[in-house]
C-alpha cells in the first residue's frame, strides 16, 4: 500500500494543482491554439496554418477585462505585426539586415495605428510570424489565418475566462506582513538592551528595503484586480478588490511608520551611546509592544485575504483580541514613559515620538478603522461607476431588484410564520 501511494504521488500532485492559474492558463492557450489551428486547416489554402495557432496563442494571453477594454488595440497590434511580417517574407525573406528592418518598420506601422503599450508587441508578433511564414506564402492565407487566429482567442477569453490571481495576491500580502513582523521583532529585542548607532541604522535600512517588497505586491494585486474585471467566476468582485487594495494600503502605511520608528530609534542610540535606549523595564515593554503589534499586523493581512465565512469570524476575533492586548501594552509603556520624563528630560522628544509612532500602527490597524475604510471605498467607487457607466449601473440595479425582492419575500413569510 505503501509503494502504491509513493508511486501515486505524482498524480495526486498534479491533480490538486490542476486549478492553480499557471496551469489554467497554460491550458487555456494550448486549447485555444489546437482550435484555432484545426479550423485553420479546414479554411485556409496552406498545408501548415502556424499563423492561425499563433496568434491565438498571443491573443488569449489577455484578461477577460483586458479583452473587453484593451482588446481592440492587442488584436491589432497583432495584425499590423502579421502584415509586416508576410510583406517581408514576399518581399526579402528572413536575414540578419531584413529583421533590423522588420523591428524598425513594426515599430513605426505600430506608432501609426496608435495601439499605445502594445507597439512593442507589433514587433513582436512580426518576428514570430516571419519565423514560420515562407517565401512565396499567399499574402491573404495568412490574413485570414489572423483573423481565425484573433476571433478564437477572444471566444476563448469569453467562454473561457481567464485565472483569477486573487489566492497569489493574498500570499503576497500575507508575505508582505510577515516580513514585517519579523522586522518588528528584531526591532523589538534590539531596542530592549544595547543597540549601537550601526545596528539601529541597519535596521531602518531593512525598514526602507521593505519599499521594494510593497511594489511587489502592488503588482501582484493590480493582475488579481484585472482577472477579477468582468469575469463570471468572481462574484462581489468589486468587495474582493476593495478589501485587498485597503488592505494593502495598511500595510503600507504600517511600514512608513515602522521606518519612522526605526529613524527615531536610530536618533536615539547615537544620543544615548553607549547607554542602552531605555531602562531595563521600559525596553521590555518596548519589546513585547512591538511583539503584539507584529502579531496583529499579520492577522490584519489574514483577515483581508480570507473570504467572508467563518474563518474570517474567527481571523477578525483573533485580530480585536491582539489589538486590545496590545493597547494594554502601549497605555503601560505610555506611563512608564511618563515616570521617566519626570526624573530625566532628556531625549524627551524621541521617546514621544516612539509612543505616537506604535499609536499610528494601532489605529491603522484598528477593525472598526478598517470598517469606515471599507465603506469610503465601496461608495467612492459606486459614486464613480454611476458617473462614469450610467447605463451600467441602471441595469445591475434592475437585474438585482427582482433577487433582493424574493429574497425582501422569503424572509417576511419566515417571519410571519
């Protein structure tokens, strides 16, 4: 039995990663390519239609939202790219000089019809193609091997829509606050003993590294956006987008703030060296504050990647509860801080701006802030819609009414019985 679960392993493995969006969309382009080539053969006059699986190949690499907003300029850009290439393969072939000249030519035809970001792209599929693509080949075969090539990719974006990133977007942002709990941490020890001046500014550059982690997920979260854009699979599309964005503008608020702390920190160990930062009592609790508020900030990042249910219940519950001990904390360390100014002044200003700084972390991170956030979000962005998409706003408000109507029904009758 043994051996037979070792052998089937591999199977099982490939079964539950069938689903990722690598693999969905590696199969989305494979299938869109076989069909696209299968119809090829059947219109087109060539005994080998490559262009046709091509282009459906470049196609379908496009969100559904990408197709319906963006999609023109791609399949032209695509087309302008086909076109170059068959007048070259008619006119000099492929050599080292003629696909300096392809590059050129794709790039200017690509300015001229004003496909915006996709000029690269011009030049791009005019390469491809010129690669399969013969001399003496009939111009219009490959025409139309575009166009079949073009109109199944779209169909395949439209029946076949595209991954949704939303589960690689949350484990990015949970990265993100993991990260910076284990900067908090290290933060934390450090500040209960003796931090020379170089230990304390190696820690704000850590602080400041963490900039380039945001801009990681940043774009990570923009594709998960754009998959979520007018896809069929993703219901309440528009709560998932705003829960993450808020989500990881919180973040990021919490790491400019944890640079600050770190910067004061820094301020403090070169006015107190070789002194320690504070007396042994004030640095534990200075150590265990940031300990709780590392442990909040990534059950914050929990929270907002986890679909309403019941773990979101229990992942905001955990959340409230590492908040209030960790304002316990903060109000102990605030009257420790107190005692201390009233024996020894100096430094007065740093040690404040340690105490505003971990108040900043707090109540970003608070649930009833993140709450009020949520709502400004979800109106602004209902407020924009409606401006800029009235039609669209009057239907999704007409197509919702009978639901809300049956279900404003099912409920009264419960009640009434």
């Amino acid at each position: 039995m043994q051996e037979v679960r070792q052998r089937a392993a591999p199977l099982v493995r490939l079964v539950r990663r069938h689903r990722e969006p690598v693999v969905l969309q590696a199969l989305r382009s494979a299938a869109a390519a076989s069909i696209a080539y299968v119809i090829a053969l059947r219109l087109s006059p060539e005994a080998l239609p490559l262009t046709a699986p091509l282009t459906a190949l470049l196609v379908v690499q496009v969100t559904l939202y990408a197709t319906l907003t963006n999609g023109v300029r791609r399949v032209t850009a695509v087309v302008a790219g086909v076109v170059v290439a068959i007048l070259f393969s008619l006119l000099v072939g492929l050599t080292w000089w003629s696909l300096g000249l392809l590059i050129v030519a794709s790039l200017a035809v690509g300015h001229l019809v004003r496909v915006d970001e996709y000029v690269p792209e011009v030049a791009i599929s005019a390469m491809l193609v010129l690669g399969v693509t013969t001399v003496g080949d009939t111009a219009w075969a490959r025409v139309v091997e575009t166009l079949i090539g073009a109109v199944v990719g779209l169909g395949c974006n439209l029946l076949l829509p595209p991954p949704v990133w939303v589960e690689e977007a949350g484990e990015s942002i949970e990265g993100l606050a993991r990260r910076l709990r284990q900067l908090m941490l290290r933060i934390g020890e450090e500040a209960a003993g003796r931090t020379p001046a170089e230990q304390a500014a190696a820690r704000l550059h850590e602080a400041r590294r963490l900039d380039h982690d945001i801009v990681e997920v940043d774009a990570a979260l923009r594709q998960a956006e754009e998959s979520m854009r007018l896809n069929p699979r993703v219901r309440e599309g528009l709560l998932h987008r705003v829960v993450l964005r808020t989500g990881l503008d919180t973040l990021e608020i919490c790491t400019v703030v944890l640079r600050v702390l770190a910067r004061s920190l820094t301020d403090l160990a070169k006015e107190r060296e070789p002194h320690p930062l504070f007396p042994p009592a004030t640095g534990e609790v200075v150590e265990r504050v940031l300990s709780e508020i590392a442990d909040a900030v990534v059950s914050f990042a929990v929270l907002v990647t986890t679909h309403v249910s019941l773990n979101a219940d229990a992942a905001e519950a955990r959340l409230t509860a590492e908040l209030r001990q960790a304002a316990t904390t903060r109000d102990k360390l605030a009257q420790l801080l107190l005692e201390q100014l009233q024996h020894d002044a100096r430094q007065w200003q740093l040690h404040g701006a340690v105490l505003t700084e971990v108040n900043r972390i707090l109540d970003e991170l608070d649930t009833e802030h993140r709450s009020r956030r949520l709502l400004e979000e979800l109106d602004r962005n209902s407020h924009e819609q409606r401006e800029r998409r009235p039609w669209l706003y009057r239907l999704r408000k007409r197509l919702r009414t009978p639901g809300l109507l049956r279900r404003n029904g099912a409920a009264a009758r419960r009640r009434s019985g």
